[in-house]
C-alpha cells in the first residue's frame, strides 16, 4: 500500500541490510534530492508507536533528515512510502533485493545525459551543484560525449572499460579516435589505456621508436605495416604510419621474450611492458622480495686480482715522465677496458632465494633504445586459497560458543576491504606528522631486523648501496671516523623487541633527539658513492645536496701519498702544486722522481711546508675538482702572487724540498 508519511515519524530498520555508507555519494544523493525532489519512494513496515521502520531507502531518509535540519525542506515533510504488512524475514528479504539488484548508470548514459542538460542551457557548475557532484566529474563525463561514435558504442555496450574511453578522449579528433579504435579493435594483444593514449597521441611513429626497434622494419612490413619517407627522412627519421599494428607486434614480442625468460630463469612469470619502467599500475598488488648481489666466486676474485696488477703495470707507464705518446695512449686505453672489465664483474644481479624463486617474477621493460631489459627486482604473489571453482578467500567471520565459524569471500571484496582499510589507516597517519615520521624513520631502521620472508607494512625502503668497490672503509678518514662514532652512538635499546610492533612501541618511547639522530643516520646510509665528473660516477642531486650545505671538503678529507698522489701521474701533482703556488713552485718539484714528488706534495698539501701566508692557506684549502660538490669555488687563481722563492722557509730542519722529498 502506497501511503505520504511525515519524516517525524520515520525510524531506521534494524533489518536494514546497508551497514555503510559513501560520504560522497550520500552528498551526491542530498544534493539530488533537494534539487529534484525523492524521486524513489522509501519502502517502510509498521512499528511501535505509531512510527514506521525504514526496510529499503535509509541513505534516503538520512538525506531528507540533514535537508530538514538545514531548513530546506520542512520538519512534517510528506515522504511518499511503500508499506509492507509482511513478517521480519521477508522485510529483510526486500531490503536485499532493493539494494542488491540496484544497477550504477553506465558512464556513456551519464555523458548523454549531461550533455542534454548543457544543451538546454545549465552550465557545468549547475549540474554539478543539482547532482551534487564535482566541476571535473562533470566536465569528464562531458569529455566523453564527444568521443568517436564507435567509441562511444563501445563504451556504452560494455566492449571498453571507462580507463579505455577516458585514453581515447586524450585527444579531440574523432578521426584519429576511429582509426585507433578501429586497428586496436582487430589486433591479436588486447589495448591498454597507456597504449591506447599513445597511439591516439601520435599519428605515426618514427623509426627510432623503441617499438619500432624491437619489432624491426622487416617485420612490421611484413605484416602490412605502412612506412613513409620524405626526401631527407634516413632509417630513423621515416614515420611508421600503423601504430596499432606496431604496438601488437611489440607487444606479442615482448610477450615472447617474457615466456622465454621465465622458463631461462626459472621464475612463475614475467610480465611485459612497452614503457621504460614498470608502471603502478603493473606491480599493484605485488610484494617486493629480498634479493642480494650474488658473492664473488673465486675465480672472478682471482680474475680481479689479475685486473688489480694490470692496472698497476699500465699507470706506472702513465707516470713514467720517460714513456712515449704511443705507449701512454696505449696504456690509458688498458686502464679503461680494465675498469670496465672490473665494474662488469662487480655488478652482479640480484640472486633470490632458492625456495622463493618458482612463486616470484620480474618485469621486462622496453629500454628506450628498443632492448627489452629484465628489471634486476623480484616481486611475489600473496597466496590464495581456492575453493572449489571460485577465486575466493577463507577468512575468520566471527567466533561462536560452538567453535571458528568462516566464510568465503570473493578475492575481489578481498582486496576492495583491503584497500579501503588501508585509505583510512593512510588518512590518520597523513593527519599526524610526528606518528608520520617516526613509522618512516623506524620502518628504515627496522630493515636490519625485519623478517623479510613476512610482508613488509609499506614500500619504503632505505637499503644500503654496495658502492663501487666490495670492502673497501677509509678507516682513517675524519669523516669515516665520525660517521662510525655516531652509528655507535645511536640509541639501539628499541632492538630488544620481539616483534616489529613491540620494537615500534619501544622506538616511539626514545627521547626526540635519539629518534632524530636515528632518522639522519638511515637518511644518509642511503647516499650512493659519486665524484663531481662527468661520467657514471656522477650525481648532479648530490652535488646540489653538498653545495646547498656548503660543505668544505678541504676540512674532511686532505690527500696525501696513499690515498691520492701516489695514484696519479706525475703531470697531475705538479699542475695541483701549480693551482696553490703557481708555477714558480710546481717547478722546484719538475725533477723530483715521482715517489719523493709524492710524499711532498703530501706535507705541501698538509701544511707542514710554511711557506708564504697566501700559498699555504691555498694548499690547506686545496682539493681535487673531482671531490669538490659542482658549483662550490675553487682554489682562486692568484697570478700576481709573489714567487714562493723568496719567502718559501723549509721546516724544522731547513732543508729544500728536493732534499726533504728523500
């Protein structure tokens, strides 16, 4: 029976089967109301009191309550109401049914129907306000009703996802969206939205394309690939005109490589992409497994050892003042095949356990030259119980006097409950800074005690870079030195923790100064070694990092014949005595033998020569280029020095340099 009941007197059902509710479609609905009026009449059953319990349509009766409350509609406000005289358990049965079989509009009606509102006038902010939904959303699903008309059927038949439609509308010209659609639509690889946005975005491909690449002209033509050429157009430059078929001949390649790598390195799966890197997207849902550079075996420390002598043989000739142009350039070829050599060797891959190796896999990207590269990071799978013939999960649904009872759930509420979980975990710990720094600087600590065959809580990590050369500590560098004395002053007694919660309750306990000097060590663990060069060594942040502190090198690190002169040419040493004393004192050492020249360049760099005010102060302050951090000066050049002949005064025992030098 259809009968108009006040708001007073209508009540909320305990047989409701709606539990929770969505913020914003709850304003959406509001909004819609009070523009347009109830529209859905509220299905309700008698109870006590003269009052009516709501079955089916609480979001809505909670709508006209807040619009009451606001004084937008009236307190005695007439709801229109099915009334229902049957028993509790066919309500609760209605209410199901009410909620259960309600169908989301598909997005392509919503642009249609959007688009007639604009079309008879209302502006963006109108619908938007009268729906009570966001400018943007508004303005996309608008974006949507100018898509192609194929594309726009597709959507509206389901044959693509909203993702798909939303990369088609990347560009306006419907042309370009038919074509696209059209080669997509007929190709063997199903389209994802990053390649239906590159394909839509760009008419052709240049031969230098990555995809163009691993696939290869032969290929492509084969496969009626189209190419044009203008006059000057080389392999290179040409235009590739079928960029869907491209993209299925590089993705069923990649795919290809993928399966063969797989079965190569006896992992589950690889997945393959056509980016550069691999995506969120590709890795959402994966857990990042524990991998370490595998030991050097005997033979490649041996084989070093060997790459060790032959540098050695080859810098000599580069420091012998003696050798000849042809000698010198053969030996500076020698030394850089042996560096190369020794870094090919070092740079090992990361090994994976053998007993997780058959469940995990890795990603293929497509380097930008058009290799596919095997990314060097293992990722694994949670494991999901399978029950009968459905993807479903067993977990604890409540615990009765008779024992555990459970109940399946699908793997998609699965991981929906999960991540909305997650959302409103993430939301308090983004509204408290300090809970937010201290989960960041522990979570980086904890990595030394961290069970890793467990899943870790976040994606943060702060691993500590092998560097360039296995074992190697400047022990007796002030700067070394210092970095051990505050490790070992860090306040460690939170490691006493049986479990990564009580170590984190142990942690958050710790003086702020403790848990500050924690968050600067992990921090500045993480550096990875750089020199101010140009090449593989350089790191132009760090550079930006050194100059923005305004470091001076020239009070941490001092060279001397071990660790600097003694490795370098003898050119090399007189052109830094030259910086600091010009050339009337780089010529006093010109025909000192290169191991003396060595250890005087170490006292003249120390200091312990006293020499004119100016030079000495240049020597203490003087690094190599390569050790300073770009956009820091330098030693200034000082060309109206005075010769150091006059004033140069020897140390104690009033020797010459040449002399001391012995």
């Amino acid at each position: 029976m259809i009968k108009s009941i006040p708001l007073t007197k209508l009540v909320q059902s305990p047989r409701n089967v709606r539990r929770h509710g969505d913020p914003a479609a709850d304003s959406e609905l509001k909004a819609s109301i009070a523009a347009h009026g109830l529209l859905q009449n509220l299905i309700v059953r008698p109870a006590a009191r003269g009052k009516f319990e709501v079955e089916a349509g609480e979001r809505r009766r909670c709508a006209l309550l807040a619009l009451a409350e606001e004084k937008v509609l009236p307190k005695g406000y007439e709801v229109t109401c099915l009334v229902l005289e049957d028993d509790a358990e066919i309500a609760v049965e209605t209410s199901l049914a009410e909620n259960f079989h309600r169908l989301a509009m598909n997005p392509a009606d919503e642009a249609q129907a959007f688009a007639a509102l604009i079309d008879a006038g209302a502006s963006t902010e109108d619908v938007a306000r009268r729906f009570g939904l966001t400018v943007r959303f508004v303005e996309g699903r608008l974006r949507l009703a100018t898509l192609a008309p194929v594309v726009f059927d597709a959507l509206a038949s389901g044959e693509i996802t909203l993702d798909l439609a939303k990369a088609f509308g990347a560009t306006s010209d419907q042309e370009i969206q038919a074509r696209v659609y059209e080669q997509s639509s007929s190709g063997y690889y199903a389209p994802s939205a990053d390649s239906i946005r590159r394909m839509v975005l760009s008419g052709t491909v240049r031969g230098s394309d990555a995809r163009a690449r691993l696939v290869g002209r032969d290929a492509y033509t084969a496969a009626g690939g189209r190419i044009e050429r203008e006059l000057f157009d080389d392999d290179d430059s040409e235009s590739w005109v079928d960029v869907a078929l491209l993209e299925t001949l590089a993705a069923e390649e990649m795919e290809k490589r993928a399966k063969a790598l797989a079965a190569e390195q006896g992992l589950a799966w690889v997945k393959p992409t056509l980016d550069a890197y691999a995506s969120h997207d590709l890795v959402e849902g994966l857990i990042r497994l524990p991998a370490e550079p595998a030991p050097l075996t005997d033979a490649e420390l041996a084989r070093l050892d060997e790459l060790d002598a032959s540098y050695d043989e080859h810098a000599a000739i580069l420091e012998d003042e003696d050798s000849a142009e042809e000698a010198i350039a053969a030996a500076e070829a020698t030394i850089e095949a042996i560096e190369r050599e020794c870094q090919d060797i070092r740079a090992k891959p990361p090994e994976l356990a053998p007993e997780l190796k058959a469940d995990a896999g890795m990603i293929l990207v497509l380097s930008r030259d058009g290799t596919p590269v095997l990314q060097p990071v293992f990722y694994g799978e949670r494991d999901i119980e399978v029950v009968g013939d459905e993807d479903v999960v067993e977990v604890v649904a409540s615990v009765g006097i008779d024992g555990q009872r459970r109940a399946a759930l699908s793997k998609r509420l699965v991981d929906e409950l999960a991540m909305q979980r997650r959302d409103v975990l993430a939301l308090h710990v983004a509204s408290d800074p300090g809970l937010s720094l201290d989960i960041m600087v522990f979570t980086l600590a904890d990595a030394d005690t961290h069970d890793w065959r467990s899943r870790a809580a976040t994606t943060l990590r702060g691993g500590v870079p092998a560097g360039p050369i296995v074992g190697f500590e400047a022990k007796d560098a002030p700067a070394s030195a210092s970095l051990a004395d505050l490790r070992s002053g860090l306040d460690e007694s939170w490691r006493s923790g049986e479990d990564v919660s009580s170590r984190f309750k142990m942690f958050r306990t710790l003086a702020d100064e403790s848990r500050a000097a924690w968050l600067g060590f992990v921090v500045a663990r993480t550096l990875e070694a750089s020199l101010n060069m140009a090449g593989e060594r350089q790191i132009t942040f760090q550079d930006h990092l050194g100059s923005t502190i305004g470091i001076d090198m020239a009070q941490w690190w001092r060279p001397t014949a071990a660790n600097y002169f003694d490795r370098v040419s003898k050119q090399v040493i007189l052109d830094a005595l030259t910086d600091v004393g010009g050339l009337e004192l780089s010529s006093r050492f010109a025909s000192v033998k290169k191991g003396d020249l060595a250890m005087s360049a170490e006292r003249v760099f120390a200091g312990t020569y006293i020499t004119e005010v100016e030079v000495r102060e240049r020597a203490l302050a003087w690094v190599p280029e390569v050790m300073r951090f770009a956009d820091q000066p330098g030693i200034p050049a000082d060309n109206e020095a005075q010769s150091p002949d006059a004033d140069f005064v020897a140390n104690d025992d009033n020797q010459p340099p040449s002399e001391l030098a012995a």
